[in-house]
C-alpha cells in the first residue's frame, strides 16, 4: 500500500497551481486509469475484503474518513491499516488484499488500472474473509 496526499504530498511531474480562484491539483499524469466509480458509504460499514491478481486500485478520499486496511495475499501477519483522510490517495498493487472501514460516513473516488467496471466488475476480484481486527490499534502501520 502506497499514500500520499494530493493537497500535500506533491512531486514532479504531478503538479499543483494555485491563485486567488483556489487550487487545481495533479491527482494523475501519464496513467492508463481503466474505470473510474464514486462510491459513498456510511459510517460503521465495512467494504471491500478482496485483492486484484492482476489490477492497480487507487482510491482518493474527498468526503470523511475511513480505515484503510491491508496486507499480502498468503500472508499469516495481521492486517495493518492507515487512517484515510479528505485529500488522501491510497494505492494497492496487484495481490494485495484491501479492505475499508468507515469511521465516519465518507466518500472516495476508485481509480484502477485494470478490468473493474461494467461488464468486468468481478473479472479480477477475488474475495477473501475480512481483514479487519476489531479496531486494533496496534496493528497500523
């Protein structure tokens, strides 16, 4: 799992400009996004519990906050997680199992590289038991 900010965590060659009117921030450049879905959730429900064998899944955060949790495909380590905020984008690689938590009724926007929408909404998910441990503390990154 990779985070940054789009507000924040800016380097070349995204960009950010800003002027009396606000900011027009680069959340990508040069990237083969695939589909693209908002999803809207409330607070306490849980999402996702799957991996990608073969599809890139960037998810940025525009509304609320969420728990975002993760580990290798196999392995036998607890879940970690990070706490996802407004402006936040997280990213899981291919065999990377992923799963949110909402710690408040949120939004994000779901990039991917890869088959995911439509017709191909299942075609590389591949669901697995839940990940999250309860609200562990320990457990974040």
């Amino acid at each position: 799992m990779k985070k940054r900010n789009i507000w924040k965590d800016i380097n070349p060659p995204l960009q950010l400009h800003e002027d009396e009117r606000g900011k027009i921030t680069d959340v990508f450049y040069d990237e083969n996004i695939n589909h693209v879905a908002v999803i809207n959730s409330k607070a306490g429900a849980e999402r996702g519990n799957h991996y990608h064998k073969h599809s890139v899944q960037h998810i940025l955060v525009t509304k609320g906050v969420l728990e975002y949790w993760y580990k290798p495909l196999g392995s036998n380590s607890p879940a970690k997680f990070e706490i996802l905020k407004e402006g936040d984008l997280a990213t899981s690689p291919p065999l990377e199992v992923h799963a949110f938590k909402m710690i408040e009724d949120n939004q994000f926007i779901v990039f991917t590289q890869g088959p995911r929408g439509g017709k191909d909404y299942q075609s590389d998910t591949y669901k697995t038991n839940s990940i999250i441990r309860n609200n562990n503390k320990n457990n974040k990154k």
